[in-house]
C-alpha cells in the first residue's frame, strides 16, 4: 500500500489539541474530600470521547478522501475555529459551557457531512464509504440538535445524556451502518501515523505535567522516576504500534481507532494523578487505585492491537499470563505501599518497566527471526 503523507495542516489541526487535552485534565485536579467527585469524572470521560470523536471524524475524511483542495482547506479553517471555542467551553461549571459546547461540536460535525456530501457528489463511484459516514453522522447530528432543543425548553438534566448517547452512536453505528464500504479506500499507514501523532501530543501533555517536580533547588528522586515511567510508557506504545505492527495492510482499522480513545484517556490520566499525589490531602488509597486503573487500560488498549502483528508475530498465552502477572505484582506493591510516595511511584514503574522490556523482548524475537 503507497502511503499517504501527513500534510502540514493535518499537523497544525493536531495543535489545537494540543490545547484541548490541556484543558481536559484541568476538569479532575482539583479533588473535593481527597478524592475526584464520581460526576467531576463522568463529565471527563464524556468530554474526553466527544473530543476524541471530534478529531477523529475530520481524520478519518482526510485518510479516505482528502486531497487538500482549496474547499477542504476552507471548511477545515471553520472546524478549527469550532474546536477552539469548543476547548474554551470546558470548564466545572457544566451550566455555563453545554450551550457553546453543544454548538461548537454540531458546527465540527456539519464541517465534516459538509466534505462527505461534496465527495458524494463528485465522485459517485466510490462515495460508498461516504455515504454511510454521512448517515452516522445525521443521527449523531441529530442528537446534538435535541440537546439544543432540551436547552431551550429548559431541560437541562438532559442535555449531558444527550451527548453520552452522541458519543455512543458515533461509537457504534460505524459497527451497524455498513452499507458499500470498499475497505480499500483506507490508508493504514496515514491512519497510524495520525494516532501517533495524536498519541505523542498526549505524551507531551504528560512532559509538561510533570515539570513541576524538577525542582533545582530541592533535589530528589522522584522527578527522575516519574520521568522514566512516562518514557517507558511511551516506550511500550512506540515498540507495540510502530514497530511489531504491521501498517502496510487493508483495514477497516475499528479496533485501532477504539484502542486509541482508551490509550490518549489512560495518559491523561496519569498525568492528572502526577497532579494529584502532590496535594497532601489527597486519599492515598483513590490515587493508588486511580494509578493502577490507568496503566492497567494503557497497556490493555495497546495489547488489543496485537491483531494487527506482522507475519510470525503473536500474542498468545505466554504473553497474557506474562501481562497479568506484571499487572498483579505492580498492583500490589502500589497499594501495600500506597501511604508512600516513592512505594506508590516504584509500583508504577515497575508495571511500566515490566512490560517495556517483555515488548522489546518479543521485537528483538521478531527481528533475529526475519
């Protein structure tokens, strides 16, 4: 398969979630009684899928149809625009933000039907993939515009399950609305390189959370092991996604993009626990718990893409048994520990390192036997 190159704006669209994942994580760190309040959490974990879906409805255009004409740099200018005031509606207070949000997110998916119903138009003989791309995103359109509608009648209990039920349809009808999809017209190697792009941002978010440990006037240990937890993290999905899969492949890539959501959600979780150990009245069992929870989906979400291994590479029994017992072992020396903060950190970096080097071992098998 030739593979598509990621073109300048693609990277400059990617900055403005760079912004987005920022303001995310500005949603749970501030614990109320020691701990993130279950509805503060809710409302991340949907605000988190909204956005996600948000990026990977434009990406998913780009990576079938985008050849970058002057129309699609103009409507792509306007989805920019939307996702910024859409990154400016997340805040605590969901009164004040559901109306821009709800808004800014409709406009975002009009962008996109926008460029799919052009592409329906021009080239009928292969808007298959299009038109079902437009019947998702009508129903999901639809259920934004009846979160407007319960805001204007004054109902806005209902407004938050309204766009968890837009972020179960953009989910789930891809699975259901089939229709003509010709697989071919997906690039897999430009697909992962967008989730490694998007994934680095999210990374990077991490590199800039946990700047505030680096302290040049109090010099401890727990800075550097912080920063080799998140290396090795970063370690593990480069070895996993960019070298033991195989990219030059004819996918429909729905295990790719869901594995995606749960890795970008897992980083950012850490980086909010990084946030969070420092407040000293914090539930040292909620962090402990909240640290092993987000590893444990990290490498859950990155193991799943296993079926996408090159030829004579697999994830069998050997390599659950290993997982889950490194899960088990980091599991437990983060909560025996978890009332210390270097025995809460040393836990992590074991999970962390622990997998790192069983998937440099596998890449190392993969590679001596090519």
């Amino acid at each position: 398969m030739k593979a598509k190159k990621v073109e300048l704006i693609e990277l400059f669209y990617d900055l403005i979630y760079v912004y987005a994942i920022s303001r995310l994580t500005a949603l749970i760190e501030e614990p109320h009684n020691g701990m993130i309040a279950p509805y503060d959490f809710f409302k991340y974990l949907i605000m988190a899928f909204v956005i996600l879906q948000a990026w990977l409805y434009l990406t998913n255009y780009v990576n079938r149809y985008g050849h970058w004409r002057w129309w699609e740099y103009g409507v792509t200018a306007v989805n920019m625009i939307a996702a910024i005031y859409l990154s400016n509606t997340i805040s605590d207070d969901w009164e004040q933000m559901y109306i821009p949000f709800n808004i800014a997110m409709f406009v975002m998916l009009l962008c996109v039907a926008v460029m799919y119903l052009i592409q329906t138009v021009s080239d009928k003989e292969n808007a298959g993939a299009a038109k079902n791309s437009l019947t998702i995103l009508s129903f999901v359109g639809l259920t934004y515009i009846a979160a407007f509608a319960a805001m204007l009648f004054g109902a806005a209990n209902f407004v938050i399950w309204l766009d968890v039920a837009a972020v179960l349809l953009g989910a789930f009808l891809p699975f259901f609305i089939r229709g003509k999809f010709d697989k071919g017209i997906i690039n897999f190697p430009h697909l992962v390189e967008r989730f490694e792009l998007l994934t680095i941002i999210t990374f990077g978010e991490s590199i800039v959370g946990m700047t505030g440990y680096f302290d040049v006037r109090n010099f401890t240990m727990i800075p550097v092991i912080i920063f080799l937890i998140v290396i090795l993290l970063f370690g593990s999905y480069v070895t996993q996604i960019h070298y033991l899969c195989d990219h030059h492949r004819n996918e429909r890539a729905l295990k790719l993009m869901f594995s995606h959501y749960f890795i970008v959600i897992a980083v950012n979780l850490i980086t909010v626990n990084l946030h969070l150990i420092q407040d000293s009245e914090i539930n040292h069992l909620f962090v402990s718990v909240l640290m092993i929870a987000a590893i444990i989906i990290f490498y859950t979400a990155i193991y799943s893409d296993s079926s996408y291994y090159k030829d004579g590479v697999r994830f069998g029994k050997a390599d659950i048994s290993v997982t889950i017992g490194i899960a088990l072992t980091g599991a437990a020396l983060i909560m025996l520990f978890r009332d210390n903060l270097y025995g809460l950190l040393i836990g992590a970096l074991f999970m962390a390192a622990a997998n790192f080097l069983w998937l440099i071992r596998k890449y190392r098998i993969t590679k001596c036997a090519a």
